[in-house]
C-alpha cells in the first residue's frame, strides 16, 4: 500500500497576512484516486483531530474528520465533513491551491457555500466578503475570478459533480485509516 504523506494547508487573506492553518493533513496517493479526481489533477487531503491554529495564536483541535479537495485553476476548495448525520460539504471561495514542497496555500476570500447532509445549500458570509472587498481593495480582476468560482462552485453541487460524491469520500477516509492502522503515522 501507498503511503500518505503529512501536508499543512495555509490559508491567508488577501494582504498576505495568515488566516488559519491545519497542521496534519494527510494526502492522498494518486493511485487510490476516482478517475473523476484524477482528471482535474486533484489534492485530496485527511485530517481527523488535527491541530488548528488562528492567525491570532489560538490554538484547538479539530473534532469532526474532513476530507478536503483542492483543484488546481479553480477558484474554490471543498471540505467534506464526516458527520454522524452525513457528509456535510463546507466550500471555501479562494484562490487556486499553491503546494510547495508539503505545505497547500491558498487566499481565503470569505464566502462560503455549505451543502448540508440533506441536500440543501447555503451561501454564506457574504456581509464579510463585502467588508473585506473594501478593506483589502480586492481588483477587478480578483472580483471577477470570486465571483466566478462562486458560479462554478454552485454549478458543481447542482449538477452532483466531482468531488461532491460521498461514497467516494468515505472511500479515502477508509483507505486512510487502513493505512494507519499498519501502524505508520501519517
């Protein structure tokens, strides 16, 4: 069995100061993706009680298991979150992923979209998105390639498109824990 390697996921504002990080993220080998993932070049990445820490210092663990999906040229990310209720989709509008080394960066530009277990879908913090806009002088461009992500994002959850397939999410996180179950850490 392939191993997966630990990875943190950055995530910053605009200005470049840090946001928040995830420090154990473990990726998934390329040979246990879905053709789908495999297609559009796809980082898949595990955290289970990982340490997160603010940009003010503040440090906690997470409590509920991600799956995350990061897609190269897309203006989005998305997060499965195993819950007892289902796979909750929490969807983060940023910039394309940037990997250096073991280390996935990204600028975080506030609006989210969730996709309950359920079905039902929620776009939220749009109030931040706006504050921000003005605070950080987001471009033209910048404006243009959010909003975009945003369509492109709402597009995929309408349409059940690649990663938003919970057999499939469920399928890394078991192969993950297989693999640490060998007795090698992540």
């Amino acid at each position: 069995m392939e191993n997966f390697s630990t990875h943190i996921i950055k995530s910053f504002k605009h200005d470049g100061h840090l946001h928040r990080m995830w420090l154990e993220n473990a990726l998934v080998p390329e040979s246990l993706h879905h053709e789908s993932h495999k297609s559009e070049s796809m980082m898949i990445l595990i955290n289970s009680q990982t340490k997160i820490v603010e940009a003010d210092g503040k440090e906690w663990v997470s409590r509920i298991p991600g799956v995350s999906f990061f897609i190269p040229k897309q203006w989005f990310n998305v997060v499965a979150l195993l819950e007892e209720s289902g796979v909750r989709y929490y969807c983060n509008v940023a910039s394309p992923p940037y990997l250096n080394s073991n280390i996935i960066t990204y600028i975080d530009y506030d609006l989210d979209v969730i996709q309950m277990p359920n079905g039902a879908v929620h776009v939220v913090d749009q109030d931040e998105y706006e504050q921000h806009k003005l605070l950080y002088h987001y471009s033209a461009i910048v404006e243009s390639k959010v909003k975009q992500g945003l369509r492109d994002l709402l597009k995929r959850i309408e349409q059940g498109q690649a990663p938003f397939h919970e057999e499939w999410v469920r399928y890394y996180y078991r192969e993950w824990e297989k693999w640490k179950g060998q007795g090698t850490e992540a």
